[in-house]
C-alpha cells in the first residue's frame, strides 16, 4: 500500500496547481462570478494545453487520462475556481464520458474530435420538475416517426443547456415498461425547432447558466440515439462511480481553498493584541476542517483508484461525494465564522464558497440520497 502520488501525478498536480494560479488569478475569478461570465479565457487556455480531452480517447484527440489523474486535475482547478471544475464537468467531461463509452463510431468520431478543441460543449438533462431524486420517473417522451424521435416534455436544472451545442437529453420511450427500463438517451442539438430555454437565478456557480428546458414536438434524428433503446437507465449506473468521484474531487479543491484562505487570514487578522489564529477556538475549526479536508481527499482518491481498477464501488463513491460536499460546505461555513463581518462582505472570497459549496450537497444527488446508496450497500 503506498499513499503516494507517483513521478508523473506529482509532475501533473504542479502543472495544473502552477497553471491555474499564474492564468486564473483571484481578479479573474471574482470578475467571471460578480458578472456572471462564463470564464472562455480560461477553456481556451486548457483546451491549447489539450486538457479538454483528458477523458477523450487517443484516438479521438484526446489523452485518455487515468482515473487518478482526473481526480488530480479536477482537485487542483477547483482549488483555484469551483465553478470551472463544475463546468469542465458538466459540459466537457459528461459528454467525452458518455460518448467514448456508449456511442457508437460515427457518434465518437464526430463529437469527440471537437470537443477536444472546444468546439461543441455539451449539456446533461436528467431533471424534471417533477423527477429530481426519482429520476427515473422522468416522463418526457420520445416516440418514434418514422427515422425520427418526436420529443415533449420539459428539463429542468439543466447547467449550460443554451449554451451548450448538444444535449444529453433522457428521454421515455417505453411508457408501459418498469419506470427504469423504458428510458433512453437522446443527443439533442440546443438549436433544434421546438426547444426554448428559461434561464434560472441561483444562488451561487454564477459563471455557469441554469436553465429550465422546454422541448415541444423536437425531431431528433434515430442516429442521435446513445445506446440502445430502453438502455439510458443502464448507462446512467455504469457511469455513476465515475461521476461521484469526479465531483468529489472537486469538493476537495474547494475545501482545500478555504482552509488556505482561512489560515492566510488568521495570521494577517489580530485582535485583543494577537494574531487571531492564536485563539482556541479558531484553531479548533482550522484543526477540524484540514481534518476532514485529508479525510476527503483519502476517499476520493481511494474511489478514483477503484474505478480506474474496474472494482465495483457504490458505497466508496458514494461516501466521497457525500463526505467531500459536506467538508466543503462546513469548512465554508467556518470559514465565513472564522473572518468574523469580512467573511460576509462581497469583496472576499469566503461568501462565493459560502455559496458554491451548497450546492454540492444537492446536485449529483443530494447527501440523503448517498446516504441511501450507502446504507442499501451494508446488507440490512
Ligand atoms: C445548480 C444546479 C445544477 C444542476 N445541474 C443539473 C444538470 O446539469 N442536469 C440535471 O439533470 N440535473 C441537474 N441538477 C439537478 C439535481 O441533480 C437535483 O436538484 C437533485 O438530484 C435533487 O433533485 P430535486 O432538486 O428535485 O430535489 P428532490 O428530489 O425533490 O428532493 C427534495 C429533498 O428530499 C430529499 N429526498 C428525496 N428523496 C428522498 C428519499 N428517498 N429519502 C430521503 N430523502 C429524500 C432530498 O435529499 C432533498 O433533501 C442541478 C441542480 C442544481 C441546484
């Protein structure tokens, strides 16, 4: 058993730690979520280092990146901007993941090549306003027309969804099947005929849009299918492992900011005569969150590692999302606690991970929903 990073994931963590601190500065974070700005500058810069294709086949363009090493990557960009970790996720990393692996030659050839060079950006719409943690009793239709689906229904929650080209849209094509075995999933392209896009405020990942999606009569070409028919559910489980560990190393490098934050201010903070990082109890709440900070990142490399080995891993990924999002969230609110006023003022950086780490506990699927996943896993 060996703790370590290897040569080459030191090598990588120092680049991507070295790259996002010298291109992303704290200027251009705070500008891209005050303004609500979809941070382009910096996904051109990663898509010239070739780290849009990280989980791309080699043969697509792409590196074809071990699990470790995503994790690593995700951690390190998120350490610096959360909500370029989530969009690297959710419009990039989603997409490459699903289409390497359920699409077929024609699909592969034709997405993965330009998304590597950012030049189709995807968007994953599972969500229904009335299907969030039910997923599976999505009720948006796709019947087909001859070579055509004709999709209705409405998404919800859907990140990116204008602004992304196609959308991985989970659609019902067999109403009279178990709820999970008549679903399929469609690439949708965002600018077809009867789609419209309601944008929704939120209250943090400002860079990122939110978008409710209204889909009334779509034609979606049958070539635009992923996999079989009535197999979307399938594929959603198959991948689940992978995403939960992506997420939470994500979580990681958010938690990871805060303790940084948190300790660089309580040196540079002195009341009563002394720097505050001499009180108990705020060393108390340091001590707590780099307790759990390693205690997450452990679990997340530890799922990263079983995925990468095939093993299967419900429960491990499970409780690194679950344990990293709720890291995030309580090092976020001590660290608020810990800058006393000025952790509340907009012109820090507490309030953003204040803001962004809420909803980590929810999207992927909420903490109750991974507590489920765990507790089905300890044979009750
Ligand atoms: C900013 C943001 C981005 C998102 N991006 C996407 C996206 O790109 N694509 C997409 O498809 N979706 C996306 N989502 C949706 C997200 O995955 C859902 O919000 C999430 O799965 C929860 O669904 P819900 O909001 O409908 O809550 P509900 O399922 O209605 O849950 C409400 C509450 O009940 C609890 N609950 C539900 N069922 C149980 C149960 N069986 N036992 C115990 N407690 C339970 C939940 O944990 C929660 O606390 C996004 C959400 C947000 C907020």
């Amino acid at each position: 058993m060996d703790f370590k990073l290897t040569e080459e994931q030191g090598i990588l963590k120092k680049t991507v730690r070295d790259f996002m601190e010298k291109e992303c500065n704290r200027d251009y974070v705070r500008e891209c979520d005050e303004k609500e700005v979809f941070p382009e500058e910096l996904f051109r810069k990663l898509t010239a280092l070739g780290w849009l294709g990280l989980r791309v086949p080699i043969k697509y363009g792409g590196s074809e990146a071990g699990t470790m090493e995503l994790a690593i990557f995700l951690e390190e960009v998120a350490r610096v901007m959360l909500a370029a970790a989530r969009i690297y996720y959710s419009l990039y990393l989603i997409g490459a993941h699903y289409i390497s692996t359920f699409g077929n030659e024609e699909q592969k050839e034709f997405c993965l090549p330009l998304l590597v060079k950012n030049k189709i950006r995807f968007a994953f719409a599972l969500t229904e306003p009335n299907s969030g943690s039910d997923a599976a009793s999505l009720t948006t239709s796709a019947v087909l027309d001859g070579d055509e689906f004709v999709v209705n229904g409405q998404k919800t929650f859907v990140t990116g969804g204008k602004i992304a080209d196609l959308i991985l849209v989970m659609v019902r094509t067999d109403k009279t099947a178990e709820k999970r075995r008549g679903i399929s999933m469609l690439l949708v392209d965002s600018r077809s005929p009867g789609i419209t896009y309601r944008k929704l405020k939120k209250l943090g990942l400002w860079p990122v849009d939110l978008y409710e999606v209204f889909l009334d009569a779509v034609k979606v070409h049958r070539r635009n299918l992923l996999g079989g028919v009535n197999k979307g559910w399938e594929q959603v489980l198959k991948v689940l492992d992978h995403e939960r560990f992506c997420l939470a190393a994500a979580n990681v490098g958010g938690a990871q900011a805060v303790l940084e934050d948190a300790i660089k201010y309580c040196k540079e903070r002195y009341q009563f005569g002394k720097p505050i990082g001499k009180f108990q109890m705020i060393r108390e709440k340091l001590a707590d969150i780099q307790l759990e900070v390693d205690a997450a990142r452990l679990l997340t490399y530890r799922t990263a590692w079983m995925v990468g080995e095939g093993i299967p891993c419900s429960k491990e990924s499970s409780m690194a999302k679950l344990f990293s999002s709720e890291t995030y969230m309580r090092a976020a609110w001590k660290g608020v606690q810990i800058m006393g006023g000025y952790g509340y003022m907009m012109e820090f950086d507490m309030q953003r991970h204040f803001r962004d780490a809420k909803l980590t506990e929810i999207g992927g699927g909420t903490s109750e929903i991974q507590r489920l996943v765990i507790a089905d896993n300890l044979g009750l």
